[in-house]
C-alpha cells in the first residue's frame, strides 16, 4: 500500500512537472494545483486500465504498419480523456496531449527508478 502512494505521488508531481514544462513552451496543458493533479493521476490511472487495453487491440493493425508509433497516439487520447472527466486539468489539442503523455512517461519513470532503487 504504501509503494502505491509512493508512485501516486510521484505521478502527481510528474503532472504537474509536465504542465509547468508545457507552459514554458507555450504547448497547452494546465493543472490548477496539487490536488488536481492528484485526482487527475487518479483518473488517468482508470482510464489506462479501462479503456486503453482495449484501443491497443482494436488499432492492433495499424500499430503494426506503424511500427508502433500509434501508442504515442492512443496515450494522447488517454491523457486528453482524463482531462475531459477533471476539472482544473487542461489539455488543449492534440500536439498537447502527445506530448503531456510522453514528457509525463519520461518524468514518472525515471522518479519511479530512482524510487525502486533506494528501496
């Protein structure tokens, strides 16, 4: 339980990493504070379980013309489907949201090992 608040954590501050990243560079993604990124790492998480699984095997093909590269689009849409069901947590097109998925991909990860590794 606690390696899973540990990671909620980490994930929130990855959100609201990326946003802050985001407004530098002028992308498009906003999240009106701590407890909004926390209840929006909270339904990202949800959506990830529910509907992503299902988007993978139905783009199946075209993931595979693609080489792949259409995971960065359905991680996009998840992170633009979370920012629907949040208030305060904004994702303005979808250049935004690609890149919101991908710098917050890169944020946690790198957190969640360096986390795994002090333990």
């Amino acid at each position: 339980m606690k390696s899973l608040l540990i990671r909620w954590v980490i994930s929130a501050l990855a959100l609201y990493i990326t946003a802050l990243v985001a407004q530098m560079l002028n992308i498009g993604i906003s999240v009106n504070g701590a407890a909004t990124a926390f209840v929006a790492v909270l339904v990202l998480g949800i959506v990830n379980a529910l509907i992503r699984p299902l988007l993978l095997l139905l783009t199946l093909p075209l993931n595979c013309l693609t080489l792949g590269l259409m995971t960065f689009v359905i991680n996009g849409l998840m992170f633009w489907i979370a920012s629907t069901m949040v208030s305060g947590f904004v994702v303005k097109g979808p250049f935004a949201a690609i890149f919101g998925s991908i710098m917050m991909s890169i944020i946690s990860g790198l957190a969640n090992h360096v986390v795994a590794q002090g333990e």
